[in-house]
C-alpha cells in the first residue's frame, strides 16, 4: 500500500487473519485464489483495515493476488537483526520490499519457541526502522490468570518495550492482547474482563510512555459465534485472529459481526 496507509489507518479497527503455518504454500494460493471477490469485498470496506498474514513462504504470491483490493499484507515475524550473516533469518527491510505493512511480533508460539523481551524489543525496533506497523503480541498463561494478576503480568511485558517504545513515539503500532490461554482453546475472557485489561494497556501507553499513535486488538479463539459478544469490548479496536480466519467465509462473517 501507499505512504497514505500512515497517515489514517489508526482509527479504524483492524482485522488481522494469522494464518500461521497451518497451510502449505500451494494450499495457501489456491485458498486466496478461490475467495478473491470476497476478498475485494473486504478490502473496499473504507471503515475498517484488514491484513493476511499469511507465511513468510507465501507473503510475495499472496501480495500480487490482493493487490489493489485494499487488503493489507502482513509477516508473522522478522529477524532481530539488520542484514547481516543470519541464516535462515528474514529481515524488516525485506518484507517491507515485499509490500507488508504489519508484522507480528512477540507472538506466545514465538516466545515459546525463543524470544525473550530482549529480541522482542530488538524486532520492534527493526520493524519501526523498515516503517512497517509492528502487531506486538502481549498475554498472560492461565495461572497467572487464575491468580488475578493478569495486569501485573502485563505491565511487566510492557516495561521491557518501553525504552523501543519511547524511541519511536510518533510511528504507529498495535497491541494484541492475545492471553495465552485463550489461543486456540475455545475460551476467552468476558468482554468487561478484556476492556479492563485493555484500558490498562492504554494508560500504560500513554502515560508511562507518552505513545499515541497505537491500537489495542484482542486475539484468542474468536470465531463467528463470539465475534458478536466480544464486539462489546470497549473501546473495539480489532481483533488478531487464528483458526477461525483460514476460513474466508467465516473471516468475513466475523469482521461483518461488528460493522
Ligand atoms: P486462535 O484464534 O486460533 O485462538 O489464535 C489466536 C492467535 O494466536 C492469533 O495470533
């Protein structure tokens, strides 16, 4: 997309799909392929942003198939580095080139695998450098939730972003506040629940920070039936979504849910 995509997109809501590795390149193309006039519905909707973020393999085919839809293209990662000798690495700059504006970032499958808040913040820094909007990934596991501490949980993710955070204070990010308990397990926090947490987020954000140019997604097994309730969020700024996105579908019907 155009420099344009900086200077409005922060006031709609985002709708990310993370299709994460579930599919091979080839199923991949042919899924995009078979929903394109969907897919063009979505992207000419003025009032919200939408991304597939689809595996790094297939980022360049996906983007010459939605290319001038509107849809944005998005990475589920990027090296730590600049270019360098880093193998089996994929630099910011790169995506960039290849047409994405949104990088996840600090995913918990990638924090899992990884990344500690050190290279999380060094990966920010490297997509703010690129000029892509990072999708940073925050989120508590489920005792921590159980003992009501989900939001010292939190602040301490977000300490360790604030000195990149600060740096960058006029570049545009997302939030996605993706509990760990809640991906792919069919459970998820009541909307007052999230709101809560989310206004946390937010006060930390742009008092201990002084950020404004920012969304805050939730993300964690929202499908079409609960799309509806977890609209309730306030405020609504999008969703990062899993599974239920593989299905354009029911994608669409989930970004349907809330306009
Ligand atoms: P699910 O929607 O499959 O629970 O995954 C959420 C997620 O991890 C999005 O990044």
């Amino acid at each position: 997309m155009s420099g344009l995509f900086f200077c409005s997109f922060m006031s709609k809501p985002l709708f990310a799909a993370n299709w994460k590795m579930y599919r091979s390149y080839a199923q991949t193309i042919e899924q995009c392929k078979k929903d394109l006039d969907l897919l063009r519905r979505l992207g000419a909707n003025a009032t919200i942003d939408v991304a597939l973020l689809p595996s790094t393999d297939a980022l360049s085919a996906v983007g010459q198939i939605v290319a001038a839809t509107g849809i944005y293209l998005g990475a589920q990662d990027c090296s730590a580095h600049d270019l360098g000798a880093y193998t089996g690495q994929v630099a910011a700059q790169s995506l960039r080139e290849l047409g994405c504006s949104f990088v996840i970032i600090g995913h918990s499958e990638r924090r899992a695998a990884s990344d500690t808040d050190e290279i999380i913040a060094q990966k920010v820094g490297q997509a703010f450098k690129a000029g892509l909007a990072p999708i940073i990934c925050i989120g508590e596991p489920e005792a921590v939730y159980n003992l009501g501490q989900t939001q010292q949980f939190l602040t301490k993710q977000l300490q360790a972003l604030q000195s990149i955070l600060s740096a960058h204070t006029t570049h545009h990010f997302n939030i996605a506040y993706e509990p760990v308990w809640a991906i792919g397990s069919g459970k998820t926090p009541t909307p007052p629940e999230i709101s809560n947490t989310i206004s946390c987020i937010r006060n930390f954000l742009e008092t201990e920070i002084g950020s404004s140019q920012f969304r805050i997604l939730y993300g964690g097994s929202v499908n079409q039936k609960n799309a509806g309730e977890l609209k309730n969020i306030e405020p609504f700024e999008g969703f990062l979504v899993g599974k239920a996105s593989l299905d354009i579908q029911e994608f669409a019907h989930i970004i349907n849910m809330i306009e």
